[in-house]
C-alpha cells in the first residue's frame, strides 16, 4: 500500500505587533479620507516608503500632495472600510468610497506592506460601481 501524500505547513509565531497593522492601516485611509493627510503620513508613514499609483511619482511626498489635492476638490468624501485582511506584513483593505453625497461610489483595494512598525509600500487599484450593474451581488 502506497502512503498518502505528505503535507508539511511552514507555521511560524506572528511578530507581535501584527495585530496592529490593520488598524493602522484603517486610521490611515480614514485620515486620508477626512482631510488629515499630513497627520496620516506623519503618523504611519515610513522614512524610504514607496507607492504604486500611476498617476504619481513613486515617493511619498508627491503621493501626499495628490491625496492632499484630493481632499480640497471633494471635501464631503466618504470612505466605509468594507475587509481588512491580514497575513505577514500585508494588509489588505477592500473599501467603498464615495466623492460626493449620493454616488454609486467608487471599490477601492489598498495593498499596505508594513516595515518596523510603518507604512513602507502600498498598492492601491479602483473600480467605479456603475449605476444598474447586472451583477446581483455588488461589489462587496
């Protein structure tokens, strides 16, 4: 009789401030959200932190300023964290937000990488929520 296959988990202690990464993760995109940028990146951003938004530079500050630039143009912003799911040093935030009072709103992924505590990388992808989607279960 042959064995069964051999299953072998690598299950190593989490570090202990894991636990933290996810709310810091949800008071940075609050922040962000609520025109408190300055205080979201003094707070929570890395020294060397780096970003993937194609629409800026990779460096925080040039980041900072568009969230900054953001926030004057939609200043009735709403974000409503819908996930946040953890594992090693990534969290994953899946959002609603909406721009102005009575959108369809806007689903949002925010792929946060943490280092020494700290925001270090983050990744961030968008899809508008047309108005009527066929799809009966929505986006979240």
């Amino acid at each position: 009789m042959r064995p069964g296959p051999v299953f072998t988990f690598n299950l190593q202690p989490m570090p202990n401030n894991q636990p933290v990464y996810k709310s810091i993760a949800e008071s940075f995109l609050q922040l962000v959200s609520t025109n408190r940028v300055r205080e979201a990146f003094n707070s929570y951003i890395k020294n060397d932190f780096r970003h993937h938004n194609v629409f800026f530079k990779g460096d925080a500050v040039s980041l900072r300023g568009g969230m900054e630039e953001n926030a004057v143009l939609f200043p009735f912003k709403k974000l409503e964290v819908k996930q946040l799911i953890m594992e090693d040093n990534l969290v994953v935030a899946h959002s609603l937000v909406k721009m102005e009072p009575g959108d369809t709103g806007i689903a949002l992924i925010h792929i946060f990488r943490f280092e020494d505590g700290k925001i270090a990388e983050l990744w961030d992808l968008s899809q508008p929520i047309p108005a009527g989607s066929i799809n009966e279960n929505g986006p979240f």
